[in-house]
C-alpha cells in the first residue's frame, strides 16, 4: 500500500492561490460593472429615441405652422380679391349714378320743352277754343304719362334699395360666416396643440417610469458590488436626475408657447368677431335708412299724384331731390364698405404676420431644443463608451492576472525537506 504523503506549500504557491482566488472575484464584480454598464447604455438609447421622437413632433408642429401660415396668405388673396370686386362695384354704381344724372337732365329738358309747348298751347287756346281742347287732351295725356314715368321711376329705386340691402345682408352673411370659420380653425389648432402637449407628458411620463424601473435595477446590482459600482451608480443617477430636470424645463417652455399661441389665436378670433358685428349693424343701419327714404319717398310721391296737376313741378323737383339724397346714400354706403373691406383685409394681414411669427418662434425653439437633447445624448454616449472602454481594460487586466496565476499554480512546485522515500 502506498503512502500518501503531505506536501507543504511553498509561500509563492499559496500568494499565487490567493491571488487566483482574488482575480476570480475581480473577474465577478467586473462583469457586475459590465452588466451595469450595458443597462446605462440601453437607457441612454431609450432616452435618445424618446427625444427623437418629441423631435419628430415638434418637426411635425412645425409643419401644421406652416400650413396655417399658406392658408392666412391665401385668405388675404381671397381679401385683396374681393376688395378688387368692390372697387369694380363702386366704378359701376358711379357710372350708373352718372347716367342717372343724364337721364334727369334730359327729363328736365324735356319737362322745359313741355312748359314750353303748353304756353304755345295756352296762346293758341286763346285763339281757338278747338286748338285749346285739343292741347289740353294732350297735355293731360302728357301728365298722365309723367305720372306714369313717375311711378315707374319710383318703382326702379325701389327695386335698387332691395337689391343693395340684399347685396349688404349677404356680404354681411359671408362675413360672418368666413369669421365663424376662422374662429373654428383657431379652436381646432387650439385643440390639436393641446393634444400635443398630452402625448407629449405622456410620453415623458412612461420615459420616467423606464428609467425608475431602470434605476432600481441598478440599485439593486449597486449594493451586490463594491466601492467603484456605487460610485458608477450615484453618477447614472446624478445623470438621468440632470436629464429629467432638462425634459421638465422643456415641457414648461412647449405648455408657454402653446398657451401664447392659444391666446393669440383667442384674440385675433375675438377682433375678428368685432369686426364682423360692426359691419353687419353699419349694414343694417344703412339698409334701415334705406327703407325709411324709400318709404317717405313712396309717401312724398302718393301726395303728389293726390294733388293737383298744377303741383306737378315741385314734384319732379322734390323727386329729384329723393334721387340726390338715395344716390349720396348708396355712396356713403359703398364708401363705408371699402372701408370696412379695407380694414378686414388689414387685420386679416395682421393675423397672418403674427401666426408666421408664432411659427418662425416655435420652429426656433424645436431646433435648439433638438440640438440640446443631441448634444446631452452625444456627451451620454461619450461617457458611457468610456466607461465601458474602462470596464473593458479592467476586465482583459484580471484575465491577465487570472491567466498568470493559472501558470504559477500549475508550475511544478519546488521540493520540501524532508524529501519523500523512492
């Protein structure tokens, strides 16, 4: 039977156990660190994707600015045309006033030649009594005929006053309804950017929710390593704290900016609105006057038929008269809406530089905001590729060590006195 015999080890073979066993427990808290950092650099980038995209919807708002900018220009178009229409109106009530004002003067000439001919006719009466019934049958006929022309002349106007007050009613009608439009697509835009703005919290909540789940597992494979894992951690930490700071203070700026717009957007609805109801009571306060001068006109003219035939020029003079005051009416009426377009389209170009503002600053603060959260992630990234560049050169130093204390301990140990028997 053969004797086992002890073998004392020398102090070089028990350093180099030691140091096996040191380097196996290296190697462990190393690949805890590694573990570690490979989680740091799955939450930078899932960090990195939540801000591309806010980002994205920040571009995607930026667009919806401009598409609301196109269709202010394109209402001021749609201003300066109608504007144009009513210029054009106005040259064609001129010119019909103008030859109004012919027709009149020729009437007059021929009511001077009628005066005329009845004198003759009077002359002639005085000679013949035959002649003189005969002149008078015509110039009845003449009266009868003027007061034809007469009621005809007045049923014209008549017509003319409907017309304007229907012309200044839908004008008015189109107005409001172009303001209730308006003012529908500032509430809509209201409405999209505050739904914004909830997708938006949302998204940053369920981003702080990742990163505490994140940071507990951290936490928890913080208190299994050593010394240099909780200092890793606390600076994760003190990180993700910074980053969460910067996300809260960027919401706030996007909540003021959407507030702004919203009450930018309330209040050119609300100057609009104004406008639309100063327009509709000047219209209706010019289409009341109307029909008051038409209705004592109609009064004026049922007097005059009633009276005798006698009173036939002050009638024609007071009916000319009514002409004047209908005719500087309908100009001061077309006068007050070219004003009245003039200061829509104004206003409608005021709207419209303040919502390309708005964009322009929206647009300004997406870009640096985008190139903020590019930068926080690049600096990120950099520091986590040199910590896991450090973990890595830490890791192939205790393989190292691990590999050197294989060799020493598999080394042929040097012989103890007393020296085993043969």
């Amino acid at each position: 039977m053969t004797e086992v015999k002890k073998v004392k080890l020398t102090a070089q073979e028990i350093l180099a156990a030691k140091n096996v066993a040191a380097a196996n427990k290296s190697i462990t808290l190393a690949n805890q660190s590694l573990l570690s950092a490979n989680m740091a650099v799955v939450e930078a980038m899932q960090a990195l994707e939540a801000k591309q995209m806010i980002a994205k919807q920040r571009e995607d708002a930026a667009h919806r600015a401009k598409a609301a900018q196109e269709a202010a220009m394109e209402n001021k178009l749609i201003a300066d045309q109608e504007l144009l229409a009513a210029h054009e109106a106005g040259e064609r009530a001129r010119s019909e006033a103008q030859s109004a004002e012919i027709a009149k003067k020729i009437a007059a000439q021929e009511a001077a030649a009628a005066l005329k001919a009845a004198t003759e006719a009077k002359k002639i009466a005085a000679q013949e009594a035959a002649m003189a019934r005969k002149m008078a049958a015509d110039q009845a006929r003449a009266k009868a005929q003027e007061a034809a022309a007469a009621k005809k002349a007045e049923a014209e106007a008549r017509k003319i006053a409907a017309q304007e007050v229907a012309a200044a009613k839908k004008l008015a009608d189109e107005q409001a309804k172009v303001i209730a439009q308006e003012l529908a697509a500032a509430k809509h835009a209201a409405a999209e950017a505050k739904k914004i703005a909830m997708q938006e919290a949302a998204s940053a909540k369920k981003i702080a929710a990742e990163q505490a789940k994140l940071r507990a597992q951290q936490a928890l494979l913080a208190r299994k390593a050593e010394a240099e894992a909780r200092k890793i951690a606390a600076q994760q930490a003190a990180a993700a704290m910074k980053e969460a700071a910067a996300q809260a203070k960027l919401r706030a700026q996007q909540l003021a900016a959407e507030k702004k717009a919203d009450a930018e957007a309330k209040k050119v609805a609300l100057q609009l609105a104004a406008a639309a109801k100063m327009a509709a009571d000047t219209a209706r306060k010019i289409a009341a006057q109307e029909d008051a001068a038409a209705k004592k006109a109609a009064a004026e003219q049922a007097k005059l038929i009633a009276q005798e035939a006698v009173a036939a020029r002050k009638a024609e003079a007071e009916a000319r008269k009514m002409a004047a005051q209908q005719e500087a009416a309908a100009k001061k009426a077309v006068a007050e809406q070219e004003r009245q377009r003039v200061q829509e389209a104004a206003a409608a170009k005021k709207a419209a530089a303040e919502q390309a503002k708005i964009a322009a600053q929206e647009l300004a603060a997406a870009k640096r905001a985008e190139a903020e959260a590019r930068k926080v992630a690049a600096a990120e990234a950099k520091a986590i590729a040199m910590e896991a560049a450090v973990l890595r050169k830490n890791a192939a130093a205790l393989k190292k060590a691990e590999a050197e204390a294989r060799k020493a301990a598999s080394a042929t140990p040097e012989p103890v006195w007393p020296f085993p028997a043969e």
